[in-house]
C-alpha cells in the first residue's frame, strides 16, 4: 500500500506549456471549448470544434440541453461530451463572461478555467488543451487574458494531485502565443 502522506511528492508537477496552432488538431484526451450557454455551437473555436468533431458533438450537447442543462451551461461551468472524430476523447464545453469594463468578471473567467480542469481530472484525463477562454469574440484584453489563464490553471492544479500531466494552451496568433509564453516562463 502507497503512503498516502508521500503522494503529493510521487505525483510529477503538471507541465505547463503554450503552442501557436489550431485546438481540433492536438492530440490530447481532452480539448476545452470556450462554447456558449446554450451549447448549441457558434463562432470563433466553438464553430471550429463542431465543423472538425462532426455532428455526434451537437447531438450530445442536444441531449445536455434537454436534460440536466435544461437551462444552459451558466457561465463560469463546464460539462464534457464525446469528441466526434476529434483526436481527443472528451471535450470539456466551458462558458466564459463576456468582458466588462464597469464590473469584474475575473472570478466567472477563473471559474472556467478551474472548473474545466475539474471535469478532466474527474474522468481521469492526462493532457489538456485550452484556448484563450472569452479572448475572441467576447472580448476580454488579450494581456490580462494570459495573465489570468495561466494564474487559474496553476491554483487549480496546486488544489491537489490530480490525474492531469500537461496543460497546453493552443494560441491561435502570434501575438496571443507570445504573451502566454511570456506569462509561463514567470515563475
Ligand atoms: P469567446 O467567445 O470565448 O471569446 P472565441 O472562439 O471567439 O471565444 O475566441 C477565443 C479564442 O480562441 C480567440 O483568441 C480566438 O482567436 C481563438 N481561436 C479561434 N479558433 C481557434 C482554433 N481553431 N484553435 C485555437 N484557438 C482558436
């Protein structure tokens, strides 16, 4: 039997790492999806991931929305769901908020990432891949978008030992990969 009291040091500290690329096409059990509340595709990295995955993705979210999430995904949750032909097995649809400057919608932007890695680690996932959650259409400034990314994701994976051994951001500019970059090689 393990000591349970030495976990913490067996378990190897999850990589953390930024690539300039396109999310449908990593290899990784789990692909994030900066979806909406209803589920039921749009723009940007959500149209991407339907067009890619093939319809089997829509159908579950279907079923999502006619069942437990009746309602929708609030923003700040995610839920997982078959990745269609996807090279991943789960994608993990997260909600980010739409940017605000008069009020501060951070928490609901770390609870999106947190909550992401939640899902994962609950089926057991070793490979994540994020896009820049609410960074495209809904607006929120790219710098603070990878401070605050790449700040969620270490306190959520420093909540304790999880199944989860890389983390990838997949940037889908320059600009986006150098500050992500920037903001991991910080200590
Ligand atoms: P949101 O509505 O949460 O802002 P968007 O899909 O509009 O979501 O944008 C989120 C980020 O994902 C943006 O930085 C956008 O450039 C990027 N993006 C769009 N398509 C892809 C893709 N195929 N792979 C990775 N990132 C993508």
């Amino acid at each position: 039997m393990p000591d349970p009291s030495s976990r913490a040091e067996d378990t190897a500290p999850t990589r953390l790492e930024a690539v300039r690329g396109d999310i449908t096409r990593q290899s990784v059990d789990v692909i994030v999806n900066a979806a909406n509340s209803s589920l039921l595709g749009g723009g940007g990295v959500d149209g991407a991931i339907h067009r890619a995955g093939g319809p089997e993705i829509l159908a579950e979210c279907r079923e999502l929305r006619a069942g437990a999430l009746r309602e929708g995904l609030p923003t700040g949750d995610a839920v997982a769901t078959t990745a269609g032909r996807l090279p991943a097995r789960w994608v993990v649809h997260t909600v980010g908020p739409v940017y605000a400057v008069r009020t501060d919608r951070r928490p609901l932007l770390e609870s999106a990432y947190r909550r992401s890695i939640e899902v994962s680690a609950g089926l057991g996932a070793r490979s994540i891949a994020f896009p820049a959650v609410s960074a495209g259409v809904y607006g929120w400034p790219p710098d603070d978008s990878a401070r605050l990314a790449v700040t969620a994701v270490r306190a959520a994976l420093a909540a304790g030992p999880s199944s989860v051994e890389l983390v990838r951001f997949v940037l889908f500019s320059d600009e986006m990969h150098e500050l992500f970059a920037a903001e991991l090689s910080r200590p």
